[in-house]
C-alpha cells in the first residue's frame, strides 16, 4: 500500500498546499470514509470545471492553486489529498485522443488544449 501514499510528479501529495488542506480534511474525522467525504466535498466547491494551459499534465498543487480543472486533474488532486491524508488512492488515467475530442471543443480550443 505504500505505494499509493506517495507523491508522484502529477499526484503530488507532498506540496505544502496539499498537505495543508488535507490537514484541514482530515481535522477532526473519526474515519477514513468521513475524511474521504471532506475531501471530495473540498475538490467539488472549491474547484471549478475548466481548462488551463498544462491540461492534463497539471499537478495536483496547480490545480488546487488554480481552483480550476477538468475530470484528470480533479482526480489526480483527490488522490494526492487523500494520500496526504493518509489514506492509500489510486487512479487510472486515458488520454482521449485529439481526434475524437474534435467533436467536442472547437480548433481553437484544441490547440489551447494540447499546446500548453
């Protein structure tokens, strides 16, 4: 399990933010289930449904500093929360390929998406 606890170069769980507002998540939970509920309570207000620049090669920390991401980073900051809260996570990420995001977000946003 130890290796669901550490920090990784997307997930990573170790930056002061992180571990600040996984204090603040865990303070005062009788449970890991109650801890795990803070912290998607957190992700879901805090952070907005967007784009930047790095997409989805992001950290978790520029997503929480940001206050905006997209399913990837959302969940890459969810895991590096719950890990900086002591709790095992994992996630298992799919790049959608351009072509088929085509039909979704205009050129102009694509390039955005995939140049940053």
């Amino acid at each position: 399990m130890e290796e669901y606890l550490g920090s990784t170069t997307i997930i990573d769980s170790n930056a002061d933010s992180i571990v600040i507002d996984g204090r603040e998540c865990r303070g005062g939970k009788d449970s890991d289930l109650e801890t795990a509920v803070a912290v998607h309570n957190l992700v879901r207000d805090r952070i907005l449904f967007g784009f930047t620049a790095k997409n989805d090669y992001g950290k978790a920390s520029h997503t929480l500093g940001k206050a905006v991401g997209q399913c990837n980073t959302k969940t890459a900051l969810f895991v590096a929360l719950l890990r900086a809260c002591g709790i095992p996570a994992r996630a298992h990420f799919m790049e959608i390929p351009k072509e088929v995001m085509r039909y979704v977000f205009d050129d102009k946003t694509l390039e955005a998406m995939t140049t940053g």
